[in-house]
C-alpha cells in the first residue's frame, strides 16, 4: 500500500495522521491543525477513515452514513402494517412513519422530509411523533396538524435555516376514515372487489370534537421510521385547499391514479413538482386539508410517501390482502422501478378482506 508523505513522517516519529488530510497528529490532539477536522470521530461505512461529522457525513468520500431509520416496519394486532425504507439512491431515509391503534381506534401518519430543506429527517420524525401522539389521544385533525407544525418549527434556528416537512394523517373508526394533509403526501382506498356504485359516502361536516373519537385504552403499536428527500428546488407558496375543519365527499378516481385504486388527497404542488404546503418555520400560514368518509365496503386505506406514488401511474394495485406482504410487494415494485426517493407506506384493513 501507498503511504503518503504526511503518513510516513507521522510513522517516523510515533504519531497517526489526520484521516482527512494526512497531516502528522499526536496523541492528546483533539482537532487536526491543518484542516480543522476533529480527531476520534466515528469511523466510514464506506471508505473505512475516522472522518464521520456530527451531520453523520463522512467528511473523506462525503457519504451520509446509514442509520437504523434505512429500513423499518411495523405490524399491528389488528393486522394493519406499515413499512419504510430508504431506497436506492438517497444516503438516508427523510420518511417518517407511525401506526398506532388503541380500542377502535387505528391512526396512520406518514411525513417526508423536504430534500431541499435542513434536517428533513429530524422534521419528519418530530412531526410524525407530535401528531399520532395527539390522534391516538382522541385530539382533532386541526390540533394534531398544528401540534406537528409547533414541533417542526422549533427546529429552525431562522427561517435560512428551516428544516420542512409534508404530512398526512389518517385515524380509521367505526368505519370511516378521517384524513388529513399538507403537501404531497398521499392516501388512497384499495376496494376488496368489484364495485356497484361510488367507493366511498360522502360524510357531512365535521362534528365539534375529536375526529377519531377518545382513545379506548392504550396505544399499541411502535412510532417509528424515519424521513426523505423532496422535490428539486426549493417549496414555495402556501395551501390553497378547502377551509380547516370542512369534511367533503370522496374524489374521483384520476387519470394518474393506478388501476384498482382510488386518490383520496391532492397535492398541494405546482406542475414542476414544487410543493405549495409543508410544515416549518417558513410555512407561513398553512392549513390543513381535512376529510372524512365512509368506504362502501371491505378494503385497504393506503397512506403513502412520493417514494412509492411516483411509480404507481399505470401500474395496477395489488387485490387487497394481508397488509404486511402487500406492503412488502409494493416496496418492491417502487425499488425494482428504480428507487430513487424514500418509500413509505402504510396499510389499514377496513371489513372483512378475501
């Protein structure tokens, strides 16, 4: 092996070498002298130096080391399973994800980081954490969303320095699933079978109280999962969606959504891809999209990230089934299509499945 010039003369009078620069250190040295790294840092899963900063990036071949957020899933009781996974192209997973159920009660919140803001994945998982906790607690959609909202704020130092993040929450009751979003995170209803009719009754407006209803007993479930990378270019504007606290009739099927599948949100993004609401310090004044509805017979709510959507046009939905494999299959579908966002998906059984 090669040794460089700095490296000999460290071997020659006892001492290592600053693993990003070379520079001869000694013992006791708490920073290298030439390039400021700080000795005794965590060693590269890649290249294998010394050279990993608090940021988690290697400061030698500059990977962003993995972490166990790369990959993690979720089973609840009542079969309802959620998974996230980094991908192929992103050094880490900016998705969130929590699947929480107590009595009748099961809520779902899927958040991914915005790429081009500061710590996406540290906003992803505070919101994630701050909302389901507030959900499961019986709080409204409109509490839970500003709860999540408070928490990503208090991340940012100034609003140069503003980490983001896209939310959509759903709680699933007695039948009826509420939802909940801001950006470009999405939910749709996968039906068990052949429809009659629309797929889902519109609800009425929202009753004053708790949209999922109060808990019934204690959470079960784990909230876990981490946070991903965004639109290029940096979000812009501000929601555009129907008044906080309306609940409307279900959407149309759209010519983007894939066969077998029904889009329950909208995003709120631009045709370049921007999106218009997230969470964070400089969301300005953004207000959830809220709905509720009732599904005319048995299936599966999906709650998803970009990760996943980007590669659903055209390509047909599983049949409903055991939440945890059709979880699996699409999570490989996305990785097979090529992987290049964070994958996050969350799956609710509602009725008697095949």
């Amino acid at each position: 092996m090669a040794v460089t010039a700095p490296e000999a003369r460290a071997a020659d009078a006892g001492a290592g070498a600053c693993p990003v620069c070379g520079t001869p250190v000694y013992e006791g040295y708490a920073y290298c002298e030439k390039c400021g790294h700080t000795l005794g840092s965590p060693t590269c899963t890649s290249c294998g130096a010394a050279a990993v900063d608090s940021e988690g990036y290697c400061e030698r071949c500059g990977l962003r080391q993995p972490t166990g957020r790369d990959h993690a899933e979720i089973v609840l009781e009542g079969g309802a399973a959620a998974v996230t996974d980094r991908g192929l192209r992103r050094s880490r997973n900016e998705d969130a994800v929590a699947l929480l159920a107590a009595g009748r009660s099961t809520v779902a919140v899927v958040c991914d980081g915005v790429g081009s803001s500061p710590r996406a994945d540290e906003a992803s998982a505070v919101a994630v954490e701050a909302a389901s906790a507030a959900l499961i607690r019986g709080l409204s959609h409109e509490e839970a969303f500003e709860l999540a909202g408070r928490a990503v704020t208090k991340l940012a130092t100034s609003v140069h320095d503003a980490p983001a993040s896209t939310y959509v929450a759903a709680v699933v009751r007695d039948g009826r699933i509420s939802l909940a979003w801001a950006g470009d995170t999405r939910a749709y209803w996968l039906p068990a079978g052949p429809l009659d009719g629309p797929p889902t009754r519109p609800v009425g407006r929202l009753a004053d109280g708790p949209v999922g209803g109060p808990a019934d007993g204690p959470p079960s479930g784990l909230t876990d999962g981490p946070p991903s990378g965004l639109t290029d270019g940096p979000p812009s504007g501000l929601a555009d969606g129907p008044p906080s606290g309306l609940a409307t009739g279900p959407l149309d099927a759209r010519p983007d959504v894939p066969p077998g599948g029904f889009m329950l949100t909208t995003d709120d993004a631009i045709e370049t891809g921007e999106i218009t609401a997230w969470l964070g310090a400089d969301a300005g004044d953004v207000r959830p999209h809220v709905r509720v509805f009732e599904p005319q017979g048995p299936g599966l709510l999906l709650v998803c990230s970009d990760g996943l959507w980007r590669y659903l046009d055209g390509h047909p939905l599983p049949a409903p089934g055991e939440p945890q494999a059709l979880a699996r299959e699409l999570l490989r579908h996305a990785l097979d299509s090529g992987g290049q966002d964070n994958i996050t998906i969350a799956l609710i059984p509602l009725g008697e499945l095949p």
